[in-house]
C-alpha cells in the first residue's frame, strides 16, 4: 500500500490512494471551512455498496441516481436541481459527487447551474471516473441527438480517487476504466505507454499500488492538457482521441451495453486504421502495438468484436451520429488521429467512403 | 433621431439606437464572419411585430418562445436545446434572440449549454432587457422552488438596442422597464438619477432621443458594475437592489400579471423602508424623492398597490421566497440596502419581525 497523494492538477487537488472515504469529510470541514449545507448526490448502487464508508455523513441528505449513462438526462438534471431546493443549498453550500463518470457529468452540471454555482468536490469510484472523468471541469447530459450535447465547464474544489474502492469494481468497468488509460497513454508520450505495457499484469490484478500510480500518471497527464486549453479551444481537443467514433457507437447502442471506455477503446483502434488509410501514420508499428495491449487487456481491437444481431451498430446510423461532433460544423466531423505515440492531427476530416470503409 | 451608439460594455458591443433591426444580419456577416449557423430564439408576439425588419434572416430558422416569464422553464429549456440540435447547430453557429429579458434569459442559458458554449447575440426588444437584462450574461430559468434558481454566467457576443421598437412596447412594459431604470439610476449617482427626473415627461412620451441616451447610460453604468466582478462575487451584489423583494413577489404572484421591473419598483420601495426602520438611511429624503419619482412614473410606491384578492402576495409565501435568496444561506436572506444616492449595504440581515411589518 502506498501513502495518499495529493496533486494539483487543472488548479484542483487530486487525492489518490486507498482508503480515502473516510476522510472526505474531514476534508470539507478542515479545507472548505465556509460550507453551510452538504448535498451528496451518488449512484445508488455505489452508495449501497460504500456509502457506510462516508464518515461523518450521517444526516447529510442524499439524492440517488441510476446507475449508468442513464443518470444522464434532463429529467435526472430536474430531479438533482429540485432536491438542491428542497435541501436548501446556497452559493456557500458544497455537492458532493459519489460514483463513476456519468455521476460526476451530471452532479458537476447541477452544481454549475444551481444558483449560478455551487462547488463540487467529486468522489470517482470507478476506474475512468479517476484517470479521466473527474479531471477537467467538463459536465454534460445527453440529448436525443447526441451524447454530452448539453453542459458546462465546472472546475471541482477537490478529487478523491479512493484506490481500495477499485477492488470491487466490476471486470467490465475495470477493462472500459483501462480504455482512458490507454488513450492518455497514448497521448502522453512513451514512458507512459511503456509503463502500461510492463504493468499489465499488475494492473489486471489490481494491484493497488501499481493502480495509484496508473491513476496518478493519469491524473497528471490529463491536468497538464486542461491546464493550458481549459475551455477546449485549441489543443485540449487531444482528448477527445477515439472519442468522436466512442460516441457515434455509444449513441447507436442506445447509451446501454457497450460502457464509454470500451467504445473509446474501439475509437481509438479505428482513429489507428484511418491515420493509417490516409498516411497520417508515422509510427507504422503503432497499431499492432496498440492492437497487442487492447488484447491483453481484455479490450475490443474491432468494432466486429462490439456488434451482434440485437446491436448491429449500422453505418448508417453511426455516420448519423458524427453529424453533431462537437469538434467540426454540422455534418463535418473533425477526427484527432495519431502520427505516432504524443504526437495527433487534432482536426482531421474524413471522406464519407473512408468512414463507411472503417465502419463496415 | 440620434445615430447609432456602439459601446463596450462588460467587454461586449452593445448597439443602441433607432432602427437597428435592419442590421443585425450585416452585423453577424461582417463581423463574425466564421459563423456557420444561425438559429434565432424569439418572442413570438415580439416575432410576429417586427420580425419583418429582420434583414436577411429569410431561410435562418426560428425557434419560438412563449411571451413573458413562462418561457423560462426547464421544458422551454429543453425545447430549445432540442432546435438546436434539429437545426445542426455547432461550436461555430450563433444563437440570436429577439425578445425581453425572458427571451435573453432563455437563449442565453440555450447558448451556453449546447455543445458546451455557442455564441448568442441578443436582441433586447423590451426597455428591461435594453437596460437591464441584456447586459452582464446572466442567464437563467426558473425553478418551482424561485426565480432564476438555475442559470449560467454566458457574456453575449453582441447586444443590439433598437429604441425605434420601444414605441410599440405596452404601457406596462414601458413601466417595468423604469423600474430598471431607476434602480440603475440609483446605483449610478446622483447625475444619473437628476437625468431621469429632469426627463420624467420626455421619458414617459418616449422621447427617442432621450430614451436612447437613457438606455446608453444605463447600459454604461450597469457595464461598469460588471466588468469588476462579472460572476458578482462582491460588488455586483448592489444590482440586486430591491430583487429579493422582487422575487418574492413574483414567486408569490406564480410568475404572472406582476411585471419584474414593477416588482423591482416596489422592492425598492422596501428597501427604502427598511433601511430607514434600521437607521442605515444617511439620506432621510431619499424615499419621499424616489416616491415621487416612482408616481410620476406609474410605478408602485407600495406593496398595497400590487395587492388584490385574487393576488394576495400573503407575508407567509413572500417569507418563504426568501428562503432561496442567492445572495445568503438558506433561510437567511440578505438584503441590498440604500445608505444614499450611489451608496449602499450590500448585505444586511433583517429580523423576520421587522420583514413580517413590511410586508404587511
């Protein structure tokens, strides 16, 4: 086990380590001394399964989410604005997010619109939520015709990455976590995507102090970009690798069955093949090396390995869907594709036959 | 006639004169020129008036909104978000909204939510949303627990003040936008005050050369208050001269038959009251002037004047409105108060017994 680290990272401080959710609330007490009311909106099955650990939140009322992508809809944005009413939140009270990505998309975006902005602290429990999700500031819901189509940039006060917490997540959530963690690899440079690579075997078995500092790398990697293009005006777009093909395929499944980091997953392979099929690709051997370690990790190396008779993931739907990338106009998409490992075109264009090509 | 007036006010042209309706669309081809998209949000009683004079704006989409304070709902919300994505709106288009300040609150909130964050240029159609609501970004709806409970901070690219549309706002309208005016008057100074009553006469025949210098000094002094601290976090506070009475009254009214700037009016008139009731008053005439002022403006001087048995504004339900007051905790409201002419408490706390008297 290693001691908690506690980093800034896009002007927030990132605590990472095991056994970190019995100190949030000292946290809030000791750090956020002004804090008149606490909301702590959470994924229900997470609260069942840790809330006991929040100490000293006994009493602290609790709006429940869904589980999942579900949690993301203007419904659910009503229901957590009417309990931050009917709790009585003001500019000096502080949400508390408790859950994976979908929950801190959604709490984010309450605490940034109710009475103009409350705080958040957010409390990732799930792999991706701590290596990517919770970074960054950004909140969103899903539209009928895209997902994140509506939502803030909403710095958090404060991040816990409790590690432990990862142990019991489920073997789907572990991999589609690791989805993000290669893409940040990717996109950090070398060393990182080398210390994945020699790590993997730890890092299936959950070795927790492997884990933290997988997330911290993470963690670090991600804040560095943020940092410099916090509103995504310019290189930010980084990020988004693998992202605008993870989405097209996350809408067309209908937001169920194929988690946000498996579909990254899938992006990032078919960002691989079109850098390749448009001589983009410097790094020739880039995608056997991703290929290879997608494998071993227990990830999709083709959008093959997603579809099935009850989920056909149509080309004609995804191109459907690339309509409204947020990165290009309205039926421009623009692509970030890899030359090689931290090097990207962040705003590639692609031509309909190429797309259908890589679809197929 | 005066000409155009192009100021910069909270780092934002603001275009104030007669007949600039003609020229918005000139406006966005000359000067934002990467737009890709338009979408306009409009009033649709304002729609049907003047939307003829919209040059060039044959073929741009419309998307309606209901008249008054009932588009600013969460369903208006998601209405809009959803024509937004209907009309393929990207990071690229700009929202233009042509309405009072119900209509810039709703387009506004629309723009900064969709993709994350469009430009929108306003249309300020009301003398209220000329003055007052157009200018300093904020922008929200209501919620069933108060007014203006969920909303953004979202700087408008451009606003344009087309004074030749206020000869045909209703006599009601007029009047709520002096209510602004007033209260703007009152933050600016002495000089600014002085104006409006030395052009008490020419302001309510709508004098087009004093409405426009009008509308260019509020529009100046409210910039000012803004630019120092555009997400008020201190000294934008004073804008909210007489609202937390105001809100009170309208929640207790259900948003309808009593105009905002009306509601202003009286909450002024409060304030005036209690800073008297608790010797904060330097100016021991301040209410005698601001209540002939008030009268020769067709603007309350009570809250027995908004009264009627169908609309009985109770003390309990004003009371409660307090409650979600943004400037305090919950349950503890604070209130702006005058000292004098441009001088004022920005957060006083009054005793529940002392209100209970002054709502009476």
């Amino acid at each position: 086990m290693i001691a908690t680290i506690a980093i800034d990272s896009a002007a927030c401080p990132v605590h990472i380590g095991p056994e970190l959710l019995e100190g949030v609330r000292d946290f809030i007490d000791a750090e956020l001394s002004d804090v008149d009311r606490i909301l702590l909106i959470a994924d229900g099955r997470v609260l069942e399964h840790h809330g006991a650990r929040l100490r000293g939140f006994v009493g602290v009322p609790v709006h429940v989410l869904p589980s999942g992508e579900v949690a993301k809809s203007l419904r659910q944005l009503e229901l957590a604005l009417a309990a931050c009413a009917d709790e009585g939140l003001s500019r000096s009270s502080v949400i508390v997010s408790l859950g994976g990505g979908a929950t801190s998309d959604l709490a984010g975006l309450t605490a940034s619109l109710f009475k103009r902005g409350l705080r958040v602290v957010h409390i990732a429990t799930s792999l991706l939520a701590q290596v990517d999700a919770s970074i960054g500031g950004k909140t969103a819901i899903n539209l009928p015709a895209g997902k994140n189509l509506a939502g803030t940039f909403h710095a958090p006060t404060a991040i816990f990455a409790d590690t432990s917490i990862l142990r019991t997540v489920s073997p789907l959530d572990w991999r589609a976590g690791l989805g993000e963690v290669v893409k940040t690899a990717l996109i950090a440079g070398e060393a990182q995507l080398a210390f994945v690579e020699q790590n993997v075997d730890a890092i299936l078995e959950r070795d927790l102090d492997v884990v933290a500092d997988l997330v911290r790398r993470c963690v670090e990697a991600k804040g560095a970009v943020v940092t410099e293009d916090p509103f995504e005006e310019g290189p930010r777009r980084v990020l988004n690798l693998g992202h605008t093909f993870a989405h097209a395929i996350e809408f067309a499944a209908g937001y169920t069955g194929i988690a946000h980091g498996v579909a990254v997953a899938c992006g990032i392979g078919l960002a691989l093949e079109a850098a390749q099929e448009i001589d983009l690709l410097e790094d020739a051997d880039l995608p056997k090396r991703v290929n290879r370690l997608f494998g071993r990790l227990g990830l999709p190396r083709t959008i093959l390995e997603l579809r099935s008779p009850m989920r056909p993931l149509a080309p004609s739907v995804l191109m459907r869907a690339f309509e409204h990338d947020k990165k290009g106009r309205f039926g421009e998409p623009r692509f970030v594709l890899p030359k090689a490992v931290g090097r990207f075109d962040l705003s590639v264009k692609l031509d309909g036959e190429l797309l259908e090509h890589l679809l197929r």
